[in-house]
C-alpha cells in the first residue's frame, strides 16, 4: 500500500544550491511529490517541530539553524514511504551515511545534514499537519 511521509530539504541544501539534485533523488526512487512550498520557520515553529529534542544540548544551533534560511517542506507518497526517505538520506551524520545516499553526498556535518524525513507513519502524520492542509495534501 502506498503511504505518505513528511520532509524537508534544509536551508543549508537549499543555500547551496542542491534542492533540484535532492528532488531528483527523491523521484530517481519512485517517490510521488504530494505537495511541495518553500517557507522559513519562525524560532517558534522551529522549537516547536523538533520539540522531542529540547532537552539536548544541540537543541538551540539546530533551531538557529533551521531559521536561517528558506527551506523547502514536502509531502511524498511511495510504497514504505518512510522507511524508504531514510534508506534514501543516509545516516544522521554524514560520516556515517551510506554510499549514494543524500547525506553522503551532499551533507557537510551532523546538524548541517540537508535534509528531514519523519522516523515513523505516525510522526509522519503529525508533521505532514504542521505545515500542510487536507486541500494540499491530494497531490
Ligand atoms: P534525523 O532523524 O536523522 O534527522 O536525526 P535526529 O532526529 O536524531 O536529529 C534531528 C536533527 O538534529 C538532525 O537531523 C540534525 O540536524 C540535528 N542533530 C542531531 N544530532 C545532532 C548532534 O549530535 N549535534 C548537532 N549539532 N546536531 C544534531
């Protein structure tokens, strides 16, 4: 069955000029772009999408680095939809990412990592409804 996941293409990938190369791996294995918006996050969005790691130490330069730019936030539906977008971006780290994958070819650090994908269908669900409507999500 297909399902749908929620990601984004960060702002250093999006300052560095990579969005149409991640976009192109994303379609590359068979994913179906839903919807798709560049935005940028207030501190408050921010703070509150990676609200599960308020307590780590990394906490305040992630959220200051994901308000420092536009980023690009999608909706994609593909068959074991998320398993397959963190298969496809790699590890975390990038030092630790498989060969192919988003983050080793194109990430420069742990934080700065390019791009976000939902780690389970029921926090993929939640995130989709951050930043997306029932209207924009019939792809
Ligand atoms: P993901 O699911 O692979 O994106 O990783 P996590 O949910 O564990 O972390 C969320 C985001 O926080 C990561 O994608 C990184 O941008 C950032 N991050 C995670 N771990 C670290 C860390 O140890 N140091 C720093 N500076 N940032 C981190």
């Amino acid at each position: 069955m297909k399902l749908r996941t929620f990601s984004i293409i960060k702002p250093d990938a999006v300052a560095a000029g990579h969005a149409g190369a991640i976009l192109s791996m994303l379609e590359e294995v068979g994913f179906k772009i839903l919807a798709l918006r560049m935005t940028r996050l207030t501190q408050s969005q921010a703070e509150g999408f990676y609200a599960v790691h308020r307590e780590r130490p990394f906490f305040p330069s992630l959220v200051k680095f994901m308000t420092e730019g536009p980023l690009i936030v999608m909706a994609l539906e593909r068959e074991d939809a998320v398993a397959k977008l963190r298969e496809v971006m790699g590890a975390t780290n990038p030092a630790n990412a498989a060969e192919g994958t988003v983050r080793k070819r194109l990430a420069q650090s742990i934080e700065r990592n390019c791009i976000h994908g939902s780690d389970a269908p029921e926090t993929a669900e939640v995130e989709l409804r951050y930043f997306f409507s029932t209207l924009d999500l019939q792809g």
